[in-house]
C-alpha cells in the first residue's frame, strides 16, 4: 500500500471553508468511527461491494455527512430528501501534493434485483488538488435519485481514488450536467474507470443504503 507523504484530513464545508486536521482527531469527531482495513474488507464483502463493483477494500474509511449532521458509516440509511444536496462534509486521507478523483455511484440500478443499467453515477469530480474541491474538475453534477425502485435497498457508494500523478489527467469523458438525459449516466464502470487512466490506489470509500419508495 502506498504510504502517504502528508497523512492529514481535508474537510470540505461547501459555501463555508475548509479546516485542516490530524488523522487521530477525524477520527474522533461527532458521527465518525474508527474503522480498520479488515473491518472495511468484512462489511464491503457482506454488502458485496467487493465482488460486484471494486476487487479489494481501501485502507481508510472517507467522512461523509449530508446536512452538517447526518453522518454515513457503511450501510447507514438515508432517505431521499436527506440527498438533495451535496454532502456538507467530505473528509479522507489525503496529500496536499497529489490529485484524487471522487465518485458516488450505485451499482443498483434500476433496482437491486435486475441492475440491468449499472452503475449509475450520480457524481464525479476530478483533478481534485490536495482533496480540496474548490480545486477540482468535475465531469458528472451531483444529481442524487428522487425515487428508489425494487424491492432491496439501493448501496450508494462514494471513492476517493489518488491518481497516477501530480499533473492534472485530461479526461475525455463528455461533461454531464445536473440535467442531463438519465441515459447518459448509465452503465459506469468504476473500476474500468480507474483502470483506464491508472489510478494506482483506491484510497478512501464509504455508503449508505436506501430503501426503496415504491415497488416493480
């Protein structure tokens, strides 16, 4: 595993600012628990993350909280109308050097059952300077689902990858608005995504689950 230069958490508060702290007091703070490799690799093989998106676990757990207080921690349940809006908080061990690429998708569309169009993306933004993302590119607008259909709960998954180098990648994916026709955002492939620009480590993951607000 490659081993950070600078091991330090950025917290991103969009609108407000951006605080600096160490690794040992993120993981201290309202909403965060503590979460090990193992522990990672355990919940992401029982949800089947590893297997139907990624092939291993990140070494560290991303901080992530929607509306300053609904934290997520692997499998917390979110509501639709708690999504509206991007994330308040997104923290996740990180160099001030480097550049990442964060992501949400879900590999559960349209349902769980028959994820005939997956994976969905409803959110990535590269070039993303020091973790910071007032310095970033985004190539997919946040745009979170107003419904869930089927009969199982929808796993919403948020990376945060390094990549390969600390010159900016020049992407070559179309631009895709907030409106955007649903069509475009089908059949991502996180890991052939990371493949194809060789990112070298997936740092950092979380989720949270929705049930589903009507059946098929």
């Amino acid at each position: 595993m490659h081993v950070l230069d600078i091991c330090q958490y950025l917290t991103i508060l969009y609108g407000v600012q951006i605080f600096k702290s160490n690794a040992e007091a993120s993981l201290t703070t309202e909403g965060s628990s503590p979460r090990v490799y193992h522990e990672i690799k355990k919940i992401c093989k029982e949800h089947g993350i590893i297997h139907d998106v990624i092939g291993g676990a990140p070494e560290h757990k991303m901080k992530v909280a929607y509306n300053k207080n609904d934290y997520i921690d692997f499998g917390t349940f979110l509501t639709v109308d708690q999504i509206k809006e991007k994330p308040t908080l997104i923290e996740w061990p990180c160099s001030s050097n480097l550049l990442y690429t964060l992501m949400l998708i879900s590999p559960d569309y349209p349902t769980r059952e028959n994820p005939k169009e997956k994976e969905w993306q409803y959110w990535l933004v590269t070039n993303i300077r020091g973790g910071d993302l007032k310095f970033s590119q985004t190539l997919t607008e946040y745009s979170p689902p107003t419904e869930i259909h089927g009969k199982e709960p929808h796993r919403m998954i948020f990376f945060a990858f390094q990549q390969r180098t600390t010159q900016e990648v020049n992407f070559t994916e179309p631009y895709l608005k907030k409106e955007a026709p649903s069509k475009e955002r089908t059949y991502f492939e996180a890991r052939e995504f990371a493949d194809k620009y060789n990112f070298p480590e997936l740092i950092a993951m979380n989720f949270f689950l929705m049930k589903p607000t009507n059946s098929t």
